[in-house]
C-alpha cells in the first residue's frame, strides 16, 4: 500500500556524492548514493557512524549542495532549505526557547507565510493536541522533558505539512523507555495521518520498527548496501528462517570483519 | 556459582496511599518566602553597611575627611530640594543616554558588518582587540582638541567606552548560536534581516544583555571622570563638576552627597531597568539562571 511502481517518486537522489571540508580534509561522507522516496514512506537510513546517512539527510534538507548527482523533490531540484522540507533534529535546542510551545510551532506557520493568526493558532493547537502536550501548550521549552520537547518538534514539523518530514535521529538522545513510547507514537500518528517520512538511525531495532523500507549503507565513504522492506514486526522470514533485524545486523557485521583483515594484512 | 553470591527472597510491595505520608508539599513560612526575595536581601546587606559606616564615620568625628551617613543624606536632601543636585544629574543623564544610545547603534551596525562577511568579523576583530583595552579617558585629550569644550567631546568618548564591549559581546552571541538554531531558522525559510532579528538577535540575548549592562557600567564611570577633569566648561555642568566643585570650597558631605547619588542612579538602573528586563527575557527563557 506504500509503494506504488507505476507512481513518481516523491523524492528521488541519484548518484549523488557529498563531501565536506574540516580544517585539514576533504572529506567524502557518501558515493554515488541513489534511493528513491515514494509518498507516505517511512524511510529509514541506516548505518553505522561514518555512513554518511546524517550528511545525506542535511543534503535533503537543502542544507549541502553534492559534488555530483541530484536531489529532486517533486522533480524540482533541491537547492535550499525550505519549509517543504520540515526537518526534526536530535537536539533538544531546536526549540526556540524564547517561545512557548504553541508559539514555537505557530512561528513555524507564520514565518514560512503557510497560515496567518487565528488560523496558525488553530492549526498549531491542533497538531499539539495530537502529540498529546494541549496542557503545556503555554509553557516554555526549558521547562520540558527531552521526550516532551522532541514531540514539539514533531508536532511542529507535522503542521508545517511538508512534503517529507525529515527526521535526524530524533530519538537518539533520550532514554530507553522514552525512546520506544516515541516510536510507537510516531508510529501512530503515522497510522492517522500518512506523512512521508525519511528517518536517520544507526539502531538496528529501531529501524526495523519505523520503517517500511530500510536504506542500509556501509561506512567510509557511504555507499549503498542494500534497500530492504520491513513489515514493523521483525518476523522470521519463512524461507529462510531468519530475522530481518539478523540479516541486517549480519551485513553490518560482515563490513567490520572484512575490515578489519585489511587493516591487519 | 550459587555460593558466590548471596541468596534472597522476591517481593513485592503495595504502595502506600497519599493520605499516610506528613508532608508531601508544605508552603513555606512567611520569613522563608520574604527572605528568598532578592530586594529583600539585598536591602538588609545596604541597611548593613549604612549602619557600619554611620557608626565608623561617628567613631571617627572627622567630617572633614568621613562625614557620616546621616549627615550626607541630609547634604543630599538639601541638594535635591533646592534643585542644583537633580539638575545636574539630569544632565549627567541627558549627555550618558545620547552617548550610550550612539554608542549601541554603532555596535550594532560593526556586528551586522561582521556576522555577514569574513573580512568584517576580521575587522570587528581586530578593531575591539586594538580599541576595547584603550581606557575612554585616556582619549579626552584628543576629543577635547576635534570636538571643543562640550557635549561633543563627552559624547565621543562615551561611544568610545560604549562600542567596543557591546560590539564584542553582541558578536561573541551570535558566533555562540548552535548550528541546530541556525539551521531551524533557515528551515523556515528564513533569510537576511528576518533571520538575524527573529533568530540570531533572540537566541544571542544573555550576551547581549550582558554588553548592554557591562557598556552601560564603562560609560557611567567614564562621563564621571570626564566631568571631573574638564567640569562645567559647557554651561550647568553635572555630578563630576558637582563632586568637583564641593571638593573645592570643602563641602565633603556634599561631595559625599554626589558620589552617592552617582551610585543610587547605577543601583536604579541595574535592579530596576537591567533586571527587569531580565526576568522578562532570558529566565523566563531558561537561558539563564
């Protein structure tokens, strides 16, 4: 129901190569990367550190330009960041913290002109309530949980209604039990509402759960691995008996051991 | 293995209900919420030094050198009443607002210069590190040269004295903004002037703010000490010329009087302007405790 072959893809990379410089280096975080995002996806990259897949994201986010390739959204190339791209961070300080909870997310609308006063208000209030924080609509960030504030950031990215919400590890930062609370609630606002999604995590578990389709991507520089569907449930595959969650953490496992043969040859 | 480690039962406790702990919130006595209030402290530890000096000052009974408390308040009563003393404060003021104001917009002005080009952030850079350890005083000389005896020249070493720490902090903010902030602003779809007073301005306020207090304190003392060294050239003259003048013809309770006055106005301006403005932004804000 995901993934229609005859429909455009909402979101297509191709071939794209992205490099950054540090004071020394330059340094190449992903090669000749291609995936295709189609509407309402939950799409998950997934690697280990040094796949590239956090500089792949701010390449969507419009944030970096690639030596080589393109990113088209809707067949439009990306060349900025916009609002079309909503992006949720890991940080906590993503919230403006000088605004409360409902104006962090009305100044979203407002500043991108997608609503004005009472309307931006109305909608903002509304997405709140889905991420179920009506009664700390007036408070300020710095007096939020890390759980509560990284909702605000759905719940903002949510009522901007982009074109793919773009998510950076956003549950990286909190604690175990948070984190699976947030999953499962991302995942149910997923059920009512149907945004497309392209998800970064270096969990395997949690990749398996919020995807429907896996990109994974092997380290130094990023390349494509292999692109895989999920189901949510991590199942037994019935042919060959084993787990996605095994396959995947065996392809990940293979690359560090052939590493490592080389780096001892 | 088992004797390794030691063996014990499970169990598992039902909790016990609200209504069987004492205290689970309990306001505070009335001497604890009044203490906790700043002003409150803070008055106890003046009313404290007023006491020792009136008592040291009395011990003393020198009124040539310590006059004591009481009797500069009284030589401050009868300044302000028959007016000479609120005048010259008022111009004092009049002089430090225009300077303190010019000196703002002029930092603001070099950091928009340096938050959008290199070169300018060199510029800015190298500006405060040359001009920022020159004390203000130091250029009274040469102003009194360029500008003449008067505002003119008061007013261009107060910018001197107020530019470089605001410039330096307003700067020093905005270099702190985290790169998430940045980058949720310009997700918006932010750009130019929008992005630099919606985002940058707000979250580089506690450094701001602190340039704005720590300009307001350089400049306070600079135009004292200007005043003192070249007085009441431009007409009425204000609180140095005051304080100079009274030394002069011995008046020390007098002189008393308008070095306390130079202070109350520093104290009205830091607990009434400055931390109000505080408690409005920044710690509401959590950005500062």
């Amino acid at each position: 129901m995901d993934e229609d072959q005859g429909a455009l893809p909402l979101l297509s990379v191709s071939d794209v190569t992205l490099q950054y410089k540090t004071k020394e280096h330059l340094v190449t975080a992903t090669y000749r990367v291609s995936f295709q995002v189609f509407k309402s996806d939950r799409y998950v990259l997934l690697g280990p550190s040094g796949c590239g897949k956090s500089t792949l994201l701010k390449a969507v986010g419009g944030y970096l330009t690639p030596v080589e390739g393109a990113i088209r959204l809707k067949g439009e190339t990306v060349t900025k960041p916009g609002p079309d791209r909503m992006m949720v961070f890991q940080e906590f300080d993503q919230l403006l913290p000088w605004k409360t909870v409902k104006q962090n997310v009305m100044f979203a609308l407002v500043s991108s002109g997608k609503y004005k006063g009472k309307a931006a208000e109305d909608k903002a209030m509304h997405c709140i309530e889905k991420v179920n924080l009506t009664k700390f609509a007036n408070s300020f960030p710095h007096t939020l949980s890390g759980g509560m504030k990284q909702r605000v950031a759905i719940a903002r990215g949510m009522a901007m209604e982009p074109d793919v919400l773009l998510m950076d590890e956003p549950f990286a930062a909190l604690d175990a039990l948070t984190r699976r609370k947030m999953q499962e609630e991302l995942l149910q606002l997923w059920d009512d509402i149907h945004f497309t999604v392209l998800f970064v995590t270096h969990s395997i578990p949690e990749a398996v759960k919020i995807g429907n389709r896996i990109l994974l991507l092997s380290p130094h520089p990023g390349q494509v691995k292999a692109e895989l569907n999920s189901s949510g449930r991590d199942e037994e595959d019935p042919v060959t008996g084993k787990r996605l969650s095994d396959r995947i953490h065996n392809m990940l496992f293979a690359d560090e051991i052939e590493e490592e043969e080389v780096t001892h040859v | 293995m088992s004797d390794l480690q030691v063996q014990r039962a499970e169990f598992v406790r039902e909790q016990v209900e609200m209504s069987a702990f004492g205290v689970v919130e309990k306001p505070l006595t009335v001497w604890e919420k009044v203490f906790n209030r700043d002003e409150v402290r803070k008055g106890l530890i003046l009313v404290a030094l007023a006491v020792i000096w009136q008592a040291y000052a009395a011990h003393l009974n020198n009124p040539l050198l310590f006059p004591t408390f009481s009797s500069t308040i009284e030589a401050l009563w009868d300044h302000m009443v028959n007016g000479s003393l609120l005048t010259k404060a008022w111009f004092s003021i009049k002089v430090l607002l225009m300077g303190y104001a010019a000196g703002v917009v002029l930092a603001t002005l070099l950091t928009m210069v340096a938050i959008t080009s290199r070169l300018g952030n060199d510029f800015l850079e190298t500006l405060t590190a040359m001009f920022n350890p020159l004390p203000a005083i130091a250029l009274l000389p040469l102003s009194l040269i360029w500008f003449g005896l008067g505002n003119g020249s008061l007013i261009f070493v107060l910018i001197h004295s107020v530019l470089w720490p605001v410039a330096l902090n307003t700067h020093s903010g905005f270099m702190s903004v985290s790169n998430t902030m940045r980058m949720v602003g310009r997700n918006y779809g932010l750009g130019g002037f929008r992005y630099v007073s919606k985002i940058l301005i707000p979250a580089a306020f506690p450094n701001i703010l602190a340039g704005l207090k720590i300009g307001w304190a350089f400049a306070w003392r600079t135009l004292i000490a200007a005043e003192l060294v070249f007085g009441a050239t431009s007409g009425s003259g204000g609180l140095g010329w005051f304080i100079y003048e009274n030394k002069n013809e011995l008046e020390i309770p007098s002189v008393f009087a308008g070095l306390f006055t130079v202070i109350l106005i520093g104290l009205i301006v830091e607990n009434l302007i400055f931390r109000n403005i505080e408690h409005r932004t920044v710690r509401k804000w959590g950005m500062q405790n």
